[in-house]
C-alpha cells in the first residue's frame, strides 16, 4: 500500500501565515473593544458600590458627606474613601484602609478601584500619591455638605472616575474642576468612551457615562 506524505511548501507557509496575521489583525480592534466595554461595565458596577457605603456612611454621619481628607484626627487623615470602605468592612475610618496589604504591596481592589485604571498596586507606602487619586475621585464642593441640602442631586457629580498621577506632587482623591479630575499634563487618561470620558456617580445615586465634552458643558457639575 503506497502512503503519500504531503508537506507544505515554503511558499503555501508563508501564505498561511499572511492569513493569519491579516485574520488577527482584523479580530484585534474588535477585541480591544469588547474589553473596553467590559471593563466600562466593570468599573459602572464598582462606583455604584462604592457610592452606596459613602451614602451609607452619610446618612450615619447625620446627613454629612464626609470631608474629601481630614475625617480621621489631623487635616491629612481619612480620605471620604477611607469612609466608604469602613462602612464597607464595618469597621472604623483609617488612612488609606481602602488600600489592602498584601505582603508588601498595597492594592487597590475591587469595587475600590477602576479595572481600567493603570495602577493597581503600589510596592511602598511612599509611592502613595501614584495611586491615591487613580480610581475614584470625590467631588470637592460637596464635602462635609449636608446631603439634603444638595441642590440638583441628579445633575451634581459625587464621584467619578479619575487619573492624576501624582508626578507633580501630592495629590487627593479629589477634585472641583475638569483639569484636576484627569490631568492630561501630568499623564492622566480619560479611560471610558473610546478614551474620552468617564463614569459618573451623581449626588441622587445613579450613575452615568460622560465625555469629557459633555463634563464641561454642564451647568451643575460641580
């Protein structure tokens, strides 16, 4: 019985490649895409979280959103999301307790944290102002305002996604104004709607995506 062995020739090779990398490079946009998208679902589900253990924390606080920094003793003590997590944990308010120890790194971990963010975890305690402000941010005209006292709820932002590196200096998991939230100058991204917006957690509970247009243009922001 006569086996034939059929072998591909050079030149059938580099064609199956082509095919290949043409096949790939079609299916890659598409698969940035869809987990672009996911990670968008991801962080609309995390801020929700968070912004609930806030308003939690609120309505304990009799009514007081929590300072941006300064609710722990001493001004630079106990970020707002140091608040939410305590509520989170049901425990009590800490510096950076949002940001757990593992062996010798601190990790931002889910629902803390935008799973598009850049930066999730940092080596040092002094690396801090790398990751502080690269998840969420608080909207600073709200703090230690009586949530009651809120004008336009559904229009003012609460949190929001937010990306100041931190190379310049100190940063907070603050801001009052579009060039603080993301700081373009300093690195910083928008990182929803194809890299030009970001998700947004209104002072009634919803949230929402923005562009960055769309930020600037409103009236009742901040």
């Amino acid at each position: 019985m006569n086996h034939r062995k059929f072998h591909f020739t050079l030149v059938e090779l580099l064609i199956t490649i082509a095919i290949i990398a043409v096949l790939a490079a079609l299916l890659l946009p598409a698969l940035n895409a869809a987990r672009a998208k996911a990670q968008t679902i991801r962080c609309v589900g995390n801020i929700r979280q968070v912004g609930t253990f806030l308003l939690v924390y609120t309505e304990q606080n009799n009514d007081l959103i929590p300072l941006c920094n300064g609710n722990q003793d001493g001004y630079y003590q106990g970020k707002w999301i140091d608040c939410a997590y305590a509520v989170y944990r049901n425990t009590s308010p800490r510096d950076h307790i949002w940001l757990e120890k593992t062996g010798e790194r601190y990790v931002a971990k889910e629902p803390f944290q935008c799973p598009a963010s850049p930066v999730r975890e940092i080596r040092s305690i002094d690396d801090l102002r790398y990751i502080v402000a690269r998840h969420f941010g608080m909207n600073s005209k709200l703090s230690g305002v009586r949530l009651t006292r809120v004008a336009t709820p559904s229009q003012r932002s609460l949190l929001f996604d937010m990306d100041q590196p931190g190379i310049a200096g100190w940063v907070n998991p603050e801001s009052n104004k579009v060039d603080r939230m993301v700081n373009l100058d300093e690195g910083g991204r928008w990182r929803h709607s194809n890299g030009t917006g970001a998700n947004v957690l209104f002072a009634d509970g919803h949230v929402t995506g923005m562009r960055e247009s769309a930020i600037r243009a409103a009236r009742n922001f901040w």
